[in-house]
C-alpha cells in the first residue's frame, strides 16, 4: 500500500470514528474527552503524495459526516 493511501484511509477513520466519539459525548452516552493534535509522518520521498492524499481524504470524509443521520443512538444517558 502506499504511504499516501495509508495515510488517507487513517485520517478517513479516525474522522469518522472521533466524530461518533463527540456525538456520544453530546448524547452523554460517553465520557468527554478531545483530540487536540496528532501527527502523520511520512518521510521525505513521500511527504508530497501523503499530504495529498490527507487533504483528499479529510473532504471526503467531511462531507459523508454531514450526510450521517443527526437521530441520538439511545434514549438512555450515561450515569
């Protein structure tokens, strides 16, 4: 697999999952926490392709997010 594609499919489901991740937390069906930074390295030879391939893959992955259906996963909140 090449770096940059690595690199697209990490950012597309750790997106995904962190957006899941705070509409729980909104629901209160789980304990708040953020995500403040994190790091994707690629070495020289690929900075160029991965950093591509991010950016591609935070725009896909966006604009599913604003598709996802907004109803709460449970009636029930966290105690």
């Amino acid at each position: 697999m090449d770096v940059g594609e690595g690199a697209r499919a990490f950012i597309e489901q750790l997106l995904s999952s962190y957006d899941t991740e705070k509409r729980l937390q909104e629901q209160e069906l789980a304990p708040n926490f953020s995500v403040e930074d994190f790091v994707i390295e690629a070495g020289p030879t690929y900075f160029e392709g991965a950093a591509k391939q991010v950016e591609e893959g935070i725009e896909s992955i966006a604009a599913q997010l604003a598709q996802r259906n907004a109803a709460p996963y449970s009636s029930t909140k966290m105690q």
